[in-house]
C-alpha cells in the first residue's frame, strides 16, 4: 500500500474517538448514573486512568511491533505461541462479538422512546435483529463507502456533543454536581469506573490497523494517547452537563435514552430530538466499524494461523459464513443479557487481554523499551480492575459471571482442540521496526 493511501494521523485519530465515543457515552450512560450517582464524573477520571495505564504499554509496543493483529501480536512476541496466546486471540474476536451485542442494546434504547413505541422486550428483539440485519447486509455491499463517510459521521456527532455540552454548562445547578464521598457512593464510583473502562476501549483499533497507519513508530502511539485524552474531557464534560441539569432519579428512569432526556431542560424537545439523532449515529457507526473490524481481525488471526478457516477473507467475501457467525453471536448476547450484563461481560475480556499485553510488556521491555516499574503498577491496577468486574458481576448480574468464566473456559477448550485436531500455529505475520 502506497504511503499516501495509508491513514493520517488525524485519520487514526477520528476513527478511535469515533468508536470511543460511539461505544458507551449513549449507550450505558444512564447505568453508570444508576451505580456511581453524583460521582459520575470522577469514574469517568479513574476509568481513563486505567485506559492510559493500558496505553502505555500499547503506545511502546505499538511504535514497534507493526501488525494488525494489534495486542495478539505483542502477546505472540512475549509469551510465545503456545495455547494461552492462542485462547487470547480467540477472545479478542468475541470481544468485537459483545461489542456489537452493546450497541444494539444502545441503538434500540434510543430509537424506540424516538419513534414512541414502548421498550418492550418484543418490540427491543425486533429492532435488535433489524439492526443487525441491516449492518451485515451494509458490509456486505458497501463497506468501503461507509468507511469514507465515517470521519464526517465522527464530525457530525462531536458537533451535536459540543451543543450539547456549551448549552447545558450555561444551566448547570452547582449543588448538584458535588461528589460524595461516604462509603456507600465511594463503592458505586469505583463500580461505575471498572464498568466505564469499555468507553475508552477503542483506542485498540488503532494498533489493529497499524499495517494501514502512515509512520506508525510515530502515529501509533500519539494516535493512542491524543485520542484518550480528546475522549476523556468530551466524556467529563458530559457527565457534569448531565448531572447539573437533571436529577439521578430522572436519569436512572430514562437508563436507555438518558443523554436525550438530560438535554430536556435546557434545549427543550429540540434536545431530545437532537441528541437522539446523535446517538444513532454515534451507536450506528461505531456498530458498523466493529462488524467491520471483527472481520478484520477474524482474518488476522486467521492469516497468522489461529482461527478457524472459516473466518478467512477468502470465505468472508464469498460465502459470508465470517460475517454471519460474528454478527449472529452478537444477536443472541443482545437478546439473552441485559445492557449492565453486557457491559460487564465487555469490560471483563478486554481487561484479560490487556492484562496479557502489560505482562508481555514485561517480558520484552528491554528490546522494546519501558519502565518496569511502571508496567508493574499499571499490571497491578488491571488486577484490581479485573476482580472488581468480577465481583460486581457476582452481586448484580451473576449470569454475566457465568458467561464471562463459560467465555474463558469456552476460548481455551476451543484452542486447545483446535491444536490438537488442526495443527496449525500463529505464524505471527508482523514486523519489527
């Protein structure tokens, strides 16, 4: 691929914030309300704490190990191919699998209170597989014109977040927006921010496109870094507007559409229209790039040996099994798992991966660079993030539990079969610069 074809900087950059943005800030915002209160925007402080402490180790890695398997292929360069890096790969595909379950979690919430049907679960079923329906057959024919018009999708709903940001900070009822501290809100804040670690997870895109990003050794990680921080004050922004403006209860009643309810007091209906729009097409196009993205990492990891041949692209854009079998699997989640389960279910694989990354960090920061020290604190507080997710699921959604545990057991039963029947290995088609 020619220089000039490959992605910009600020190409790299929309994309991320783009699926940053897209992937919870509508779509789980009123269940981040509901558990942390007031204290909503300190989570979204500590849940971006731990999304840096993960960059750190994606930004050094990333400038060198250019692939787009993304973190598989820093794991590979770590530990080795052995059924652990291959069970992590696995994971990674369903990670995108769940993801999609989220969002059209997200994009039925706000389309039916819109068009005034009641949030039924026939009527939220019916709209889920319309969606998906839709997104698989948009892939399937014009997935490249959808990506070109992605940047102006981003530019479009970081306007409608910037009204309603400006409008809403000219109303804000101080009192409101003072954090808690007892130990009651202190549990529900630290919750929330293990919860709200999955806004900030597309960030990770941009290592998986890294073969396709201009300059990587430079792009790659100020694309990573610039791109959280951008997220980080659009999202404290947000939450301070949303909390200033309308009372916890409100926003809990209206968990599924609650940012356009937030925008009732001070906008009036033209909020609520405004950011109901905003919000399907931040949850459509961030639906659509993570369909996208699942088969290109599907095929990744296929090239490099790991899953099943049925996700190669040869057989995506042929027979489509690929595409159906990702989509599918994200529409039964949406369907059997509430949102906060979902959510939950997100976080908890995406931090195991990372966990991996910051471990193979370890393991290769004298060729690649970085402080020990500091990827020993940051593998630290990813620990602590993980069994935080799992005991929440534990106490509030122990299906979630169930299905996060059968996920791991689940990836590394299929590794391990799939080595022993198959015989293939990750190849591990990157380059090291």
């Amino acid at each position: 691929m020619g220089d000039n074809k490959k992605l910009s900087l600020a190409e790299v950059i929309s994309m991320a914030v783009g699926t940053m943005i897209g992937a919870s800030i509508f779509s789980i915002f009123g269940l981040g309300a509901k558990i942390a209160g007031k204290d909503l925007p300190e989570a979204f402080v500590l849940s971006g704490i731990y999304a840096l402490a993960v960059a750190y180790s994606y930004a050094i890695l990333g400038r060198k190990i250019i692939s787009n398997a993304g973190p598989i292929a820093f794991i590979l360069k770590g530990l080795g191919d052995n059924i652990v890096t291959g069970a992590l790969s696995i994971l990674m595909w369903l990670t995108y699998v769940v993801s999609i379950s989220l969002f059209v979690k997200g994009f039925a919430g706000y389309l039916l209170p819109f068009i005034h049907l009641p949030s039924t679960a026939l009527n939220t079923g019916i709209v889920e597989v319309a969606v998906i329906i839709f997104f698989i057959a948009l892939n399937f024919f014009g997935s490249k014109a959808v990506g070109k018009a992605e940047s102006y999708i981003v530019l479009i709903k970081l306007s409608i977040l910037l009204v309603f940001i400006v409008g809403g900070f000219m109303t804000i009822d101080r009192g409101m927006i003072k954090p808690g501290f007892d130990a009651g809100q202190t549990a529900g804040l630290f919750n929330a921010s293990v919860i709200f670690f999955l806004s900030y997870m597309g960030f990770g895109l941009i290592t998986n496109a890294s073969e396709n990003i201009r300059n990587p050794s430079k792009n790659v990680p100020l694309a990573i870094i610039i791109s959280i921080l951008i997220v980080m004050i659009f999202y404290i922004s947000i939450s301070v507007v949303t909390i200033g403006n309308l009372s916890i209860p409100a926003i809990v009643k209206a968990q599924e559409n609650a940012l356009a309810i937030a925008a009732k007091p001070f906008l009036g209906n033209f909020g609520f229209v405004l950011i109901t729009v905003g919000a399907l097409f931040s949850i459509s196009s961030a639906l659509n790039a993570t369909i996208f993205g699942g088969a290109n990492i599907a095929y990744s990891l296929a090239k490099d040996g790991e899953l099943p041949e049925v996700f190669e692209r040869k057989v995506w854009f042929k027979s489509t099994e690929g595409l159906y079998i990702t989509a599918g699997l994200g529409l039964l989640i949406a369907l059997l798992f509430d949102i906060g389960a979902i959510a939950s279910i997100v976080s908890t694989v995406f931090t195991v991966v990372y966990i991996f990354v910051l471990i193979a960090h370890l393991r290769l920061h004298k060729k690649y660079g970085g402080n020990k020290i500091l990827i020993l604190i940051n593998l630290v507080v990813l620990l602590a993030v993980f069994t935080a997710l799992m005991i929440y699921q534990w106490h509030e959604h122990k299906s979630a539990f169930y299905a996060s545990l059968i996920t791991f057991t689940g990836a590394l039963a299929v590794e391990y079969l799939y080595r022993k029947f198959v015989n293939r290995k990750i190849t591990g088609n990157s380059s090291s610069e």
